[in-house]
C-alpha cells in the first residue's frame, strides 16, 4: 500500500537520522581519545579543535557517515519478519551464499574498508605509501594491515548477519517508548562490539600473517614501492599500539552497524493505529481488516494483528466499534475480524496434525514375523498353485483383487500374475510411464544424494538435520497466531460486559471449538520426545526454540479467561463431549 511504503520510508530516516547524530558524538570522542595528552590538558583539547576544523578530518567524517547510512539501507533492504529456520549445516552455507546475501556481504565488506581506512587515518596513518628518503616511496605497512582490518570486519560482520539471523525484526513483548527501548542498550552495544572485536582479532592475525605476502608483493610491484616496516612476521605482529587501535575501531564499527540496526527495529517495530470503521473514504485504505488481510506485505499484516491485540486489551471505545451493527443490521465488522483469525487459528491446526501425521512410521510389509527379513522360505513352505486354465483359479483372482502371497514381494503375488493375463497397454502408454518413472528418478536424486552422504560420518556432519528442526519450523511464524489467540479471547470476554448487541453470541462456540482443538494438537507437540525447552536471553533464539510453549501459554490463557468469563453459560454451547470434558479442566 503506498500510504505504508511512506510510513515505512519516514521510519527509516528517522532511525538512520537518529544513528548520524550518534555517529558524529562517536566520532568526536574517538578524536578526542587519538589526542590524549592527559598531563596537558590545554595542548589536548587545542589540538582536537584543530584536528576536528581541519578539512582533511571533516572529510574522513562526511565519508565514515555516508558508510553508517549505507549500512542503514543495507539493514532495510534485508529485513524480514519470516523467522527464518535452518534444517542442517548446509542450509546455514547456503544462506550466505544466495546471490542476494552475497551482495549484501560484498557491500559490508566495502563499508567496513573505507570505515577502517577513515578510523585510520583519524588515529594518525597518513596515507597508503610514504616517503622513506629523497627518491623512494615505501609501503605503509601499518596503513596496509588497519584497511586489511577494516575488511575483515565486514566480512565477519555480514556473514554472521545471516548466520545468527541479524535481520530478522522482533516485536517487542511490550510496547514501550523509543527512548528507554535505546537508552539502556547504548553501553551493550559497546561492550558486545568490543568482545566481538577481540574474538575476531585471534583468526584475522592468524589470516594476515598467511596471507600478507599474497597482498603486498602486488602492492610494491604496481607502484614500485619498498616496505618501510615489516609487520609480517611474529615480532612486527606483536604491536601493542596496533593491537589496541584495531581493537578500537573494530569497536566503533560493530558498534556503529548493531547500533544502526537497533534503531531499525525499534522505529519499524513502533505500533500502528488502524481505523476499524472508516468514517471518511480517505480512510478506508488504513482500515484494520485491511491490514490483517495484506499478505502480500507480511509487515503490514503483522502490525495489523498487533493493532488488533493492543484493542482488544486497551481500548474500549474501539471495542465498540468492532460490536456495532452496520447500516444494513448486520455486525460485518466483527464478523470480518472473527473469521480472519479463526480461519489463522484453523490454518496452524490443519498445519501442525499433518506435521503429527509424518512424524508417524509407515507399516511395513505383510510378511510373516517368525521369518527373518531376507531368508527365502521353505520349499513345503510354498503354497500349491492352481493351473492358469482351470477356472477357478480366475474366479479366484476376481474374488481376491487385493490378495497377495507372503512368499512373493509385495509388487508380486496374485495380483501380478492376474495382472500379466491382461493385454498390453498400447505403446503411447508404455511412453507416458516410461517418461513419468523418469520424472520421478530425477525427482528422488537429491534426496537419493543426501542419504547416500549421511552415511559418510564427513558429509553427515553437514546433512544431517538439526533435531527439532520441523517442531521450529511450524511453530517459526507463530507471532501472528499467538496475537489472534489472545485478540479473540479478550473480545470474548469484553462482549460480556460491552456487546450491546450480541454480536459475539453466535460466535463462542466456534472460538471454543478452534482454541480446544489447537491446544490439543500443540499438547502432542510440547510432549514430543524431541521437544527440548531451552533458556536464553537471546529474545530470537528463544522465539525459534520456545515458540510452542508461546502458543501453548496463549491457548491456556485464553482458554481460563473464557471458561471463567462464561462458567455459567458453557454448558448450553453446542460443543462435542470431548471438547466438552476437555473444557471442564479449565
């Protein structure tokens, strides 16, 4: 919707205007951290205002913020609001390797060598070559290893960015203001960069250290230049002052990029107030119904069901508008709104019996238990089979369509000898059977590929799923189900206080026929044997791995809130005796 993609857009330059400014106090303080003359104090703050008006100094600035925005657009570009869920190592590689995901990890790789380069040059590495006598140039070897760094960053930085899944948007549990969903987490940020840092400092010395002659000898070869320092060896890496400027802007730069994406996510995860009943015909396109149905923008469509979730909780006077008749006596709204998350609610069990469905092992064969699997039987064993000409033996193949002799595989037997007395299909038929086993052979290689490497305790490492991987994948996207869940209940039991007109009435029933029903099939799920509950603070990981146990409080909720709110008038529901006895517990 364009009035959407306009808010959208304003969001984000909130949020990329609000990471300039903080940008520019980093920036000051890291200049002001590069001077440090703390037993003279005049000189110190003398020569950062003069660093600070220098021309050079406000363009390595002007250039680090034009690197901070498009790191912001990058974190536009990327989001997703799809949890996405990673069945096995491979799938991990492949999600870095997707063009779209390369390019994103090329770019970062650009911004975070001009943001070491600009880091540098602010600490006081001037310059990629410098003069070592009248006549020669020599390689800033220094300068050199500080860019290297810079690149490093960036491709450390956008790889775990889909790895650890950085670009998914979480909605807050509560909704709160922008200032203390920032505020407590500026000296996290710093702290986690610098950590990060120092990790990822061990491999890229590790990495320089192997790869510096690959990278310098081109470099003097190109601009027939001579090394002033040497730093490729272990005594030139063993650089205090190296060290810690690395560390530093390794800081500033993962600081500035997680900063930059929390400020993303907290102004693009900011509740939106949709009209329930539009009064004017401008209004219409923001109406609420509107919003929950735009599937084709999953954003929109998650702020609509948290639209519908904060009313049902907050806001009576939008309750009243949501059991209000319409001009022609009918109560559409509500009924619009009901039947969008029923329909959800219904989705998700259709969803979760077919994964139960799957997870339960096909029957084998019809052979006899006391015979080992493969040992052929006994000739007194074998039946005595009547002659192809008599009669009854083709009587018995018509009375006996689905016989089939424990001796012969089960594509044989009777049925396969019946089946050779028919004449031949046509050969246009042989064809289309030919081409489609063809079809399905090319079908099952992939598959046929991955059990044949699982089988390679190599390749297994890689292919070898995850366990639990297919719990997480239905319960990924259950923000949307848990918010319906509790949206339905609370207008539920708000309709026997507010619904003047009892337009819910008809409707209890069905919510509790859908709410039992989905507690019973998440129960099946949450007493799996391969239902693991794991604690975190990571609020991602922890809606990856415990989105069941969401659902599950949801329902329950739900379902004591309704079952007190109507304890009396649940017994005339038109309900079935199992839904019934399972409501009793409540």
């Amino acid at each position: 919707m364009p009035w959407f993609l306009q808010v959208f857009r304003w969001r984000c330059v909130a949020s990329t205007t609000w990471l300039l400014l903080t940008c520019v106090v980093e920036l000051l303080l890291l200049q002001l951290l590069a001077s440090c003359r703390p037993l003279h104090l005049v000189l110190w703050i003398g020569d950062w205002i003069s660093n600070l008006l220098s021309w050079r100094m406000m363009v390595l600035m002007v250039i680090y913020l034009i690197m901070a925005i498009s790191s912001s657009i990058l974190h536009s570009w990327c989001y997703t609001v799809h949890l996405p869920v990673y069945k096995n190592r491979v799938a991990i590689i492949w999600s870095v390797l997707q063009p779209r995901h390369l390019a994103v990890v090329a770019l970062f790789i650009v911004l975070g060598a001009c943001s070491g380069f600009c880091v540098a040059e602010m600490r006081g590495y001037h310059g990629l070559w410098e003069s070592c006598d009248e006549h020669q140039w020599c390689l800033n070897e220094r300068l050199l290893f500080c860019f290297c760094h810079g690149v490093y960053v960036g491709l450390y930085f956008g790889i775990g960015y889909f790895v650890k899944k950085e670009h998914f948007l979480v909605f807050p549990s509560i909704q709160q203001r922008k200032l203390f969903r920032v505020r407590g987490h500026i000296r996290s940020h710093l702290w986690e960069g610098f950590v990060w840092t120092l990790k990822g400092l061990r491999l890229y010395y590790l990495s320089y250290f192997l790869l510096v002659l690959v990278l310098k000898k081109p470099l003097q070869s190109v601009f027939y230049l001579q090394p002033s320092s040497r730093i490729d060896s272990l005594i030139g890496l063993l650089d205090v002052y190296l060290f810690i400027h690395c560390l530093i802007a390794g800081t500033v730069i993962h600081s500035t990029w997680t900063f930059g994406l929390r400020l993303f996510r907290v102004f693009q995860t900011e509740a939106i107030r949709f009209h329930v009943v539009p009064v004017f015909s401008q209004e219409a396109s923001r109406q609420l119904i509107k919003a929950m149905r735009a599937k084709e923008t999953p954003l929109l469509m998650h702020f609509g069901y948290l639209d519908l979730y904060q009313l049902a909780l907050h806001s009576a006077s939008r309750r009243k508008q949501v059991f209000s008749l319409n001009q022609s006596g009918q109560p559409s709204t509500w009924n619009e709104i009901y039947g969008e998350c029923i329909a959800l609610i219904n989705s998700m069990v259709t969803r979760l019996g077919g994964q139960l469905q799957s997870q339960k092992t096909p029957a084998g064969p019809l052979i006899p238990s006391d015979i080992p699997v493969g040992a052929a039987p006994a000739a007194k064993d074998w039946p005595e089979l009547p002659s192809l000409t008599s009669a009854g033996f083709t009587r018995r193949i018509v009375q006996s369509e689905k016989a089939r002799l424990w001796s012969y595989p089960p594509s044989e037997g009777v049925e396969g000898i019946g089946a050779s007395l028919k004449p031949q299909p046509p050969v246009t038929g042989g064809i289309q059977v030919a081409a489609k086993q063809l079809r399905n052979f090319v079908k099952n290689i992939p598959k046929a590929l991955v059990t044949a490497l699982k089988k390679k305790p190599f390749f297994a490492y890689f292919v070898t799923d995850f366990p639990e991987v297919g719990i997480q994948e239905q319960f990924a996207d259950c923000k949307l189900q848990v918010w319906a869940i509790m949206s339905l209940s609370e207008l539920a039991a708000a309709s026997y206080r507010e619904d003047t007109y009892g337009v819910v009435q008809r409707s209890l029933p069905t919510i509790f026929t859908a709410l039992i029903s989905l507690s019973q099939v998440v129960d099946k799920h949450v007493k799996s044997p391969l239902s693991t509950s794991k604690s975190t603070r990571n609020v991602r990981i922890a809606i990856e791995s415990n989105g069941k146990y969401a659902v599950k409080s949801a329902i329950q909720t739900a379902l004591y809130c309704l079952a007190t709110t109507f304890s009396k008038e649940r017994r005339s529901f038109l309900l079935t005796e199992e839904h019934r006895q399972y409501l009793d517990s409540f």
